[in-house]
C-alpha cells in the first residue's frame, strides 16, 4: 500500500472509531428528586450530568422544574411569611441559574395549587422538546420514572433512536418495559450522583 492510501485508510478508521451516537437527555426533575428523597438522599444535578454526559455522549440536556409560587408556598407551609416567601423565590431563581451553569436548558413554570396540593407537571413541554429536537440526536436519554411518557417512548423508538430510560427502581413497570433493556435505576448509580450532605434543594417548603 501506497504512503498516501495508508494515510487514507487510517484517517478512515479513526473517523469510524471516533464516532459517538449523539444523546439529549430530558430530566423530569421532580420526579427523580422526590424518588431519591424517599429513600433518604438527594441527586447532585451537576454530577448527574456530568455522569450521564460521559455515558451517553450528551449535547443537550432539558431539564423541567416547576417555580414557586406565593399560593403553593401558603399551601405547603402556611405560617410562611412575606419575607419567606420573598427569599423562597429568590432561591429558586437562583437554583435555576445553578443549574444553568451546570450545563442544562432549564424549563420552568408556574406551580400550580389545586384544592390544596401542589402540581407542576411537564409532560406535554417535555415531549414536545423531544419531539421537536428528535432529527437532532441519536440516542433518547429520558430521566423520569412516570408512565405518561410511555407514548413519546415508543414514538422515538419508531423514528430509529437508541432509548434509555433513568430512572426510580419503582418507576411505572410499563414504562420499565418499554426501555427493552436500557432501564437504568438511579439507584444503581447513586455513588456517581448523589450529593454529601441532603437537604439543600430550594422549594416551597424551605423554611426553617
């Protein structure tokens, strides 16, 4: 073999070998959180991207977090004070900053407060990313546990993507299933994610 095809084919073979499946990773941030919390720890978000970064080659990361509001924080802690709820917000404001720098696309809406209890779900503003980022990657990285995503499960596998799923060892079974596999429980990676010390989320039941 000539100088000039040998320099081509191991150019050829580098480009082959150096090639990663592009990943966008889509986190249902209060769904994982409240999971870890039930079993006495808290996800660093910075260490859990930077785990899954390395593990699925990941360019883009959503993350979905619902903000405050002065009616949720009264239904939570109904002793909280104006200035309480002044410093809750500012803190979410600044969590969101946080996580920001960290490297994620933060969405954020209002939580809502319904005959009492608090509800701030994403389903529709996630799967409307994925949806319409779908010709931008190649592997679907979906951190949540909750079956209602089964349906944007199934839609990205039929469009040719690698799917996996990070979640709960309690996640919806259906959802667990459909993975085929690529189910991930963050428990098993908890010593990749986890923070030292629990506790220090900001939200509506922050006080003292």
């Amino acid at each position: 073999m000539t100088p000039i095809l040998h320099a081509l084919a191991a150019h050829t073979r580098n480009r082959d070998t150096e090639y990663m499946p592009h990943g966008f990773l889509f986190v249902d941030e209060a769904n994982l959180y409240l999971a870890a919390k039930n079993e006495g720890w808290e996800i660093d978000w910075d260490r859990f991207l930077q785990h899954l970064s390395s593990t699925f080659n990941v360019g883009r990361a959503y993350l979905y977090e619902g903000m405050p509001t002065e009616r949720s924080i009264l239904a939570g802690v109904p002793h909280a004070t104006g200035d309480d709820i002044a410093r809750i917000k500012h803190e979410k404001t600044a969590r969101f900053r946080e996580l920001r720098a960290y490297g994620y696309t933060v969405r954020h809406k209002p939580v809502a407060t319904i005959n009492g209890s608090n509800k701030c779900n994403f389903d529709v503003e996630l799967t409307i990313d994925a949806i319409d980022q779908v010709a931008s990657y190649d592997v679907f990285v979906l951190a949540s546990g909750d079956g209602d995503f089964i349906r944007l499960v199934k839609y990205v596998r039929g469009c040719g993507k690698e799917v996996h799923v990070i979640g709960p060892s309690k996640a919806n079974k259906e959802l667990r299933m459909e993975a085929r596999g690529n189910f991930h429980s963050i428990d098993g990676m908890r010593s990749h994610i986890s923070k030292g010390r629990p506790g220090s989320r900001p939200g509506p039941f922050a006080l003292p």
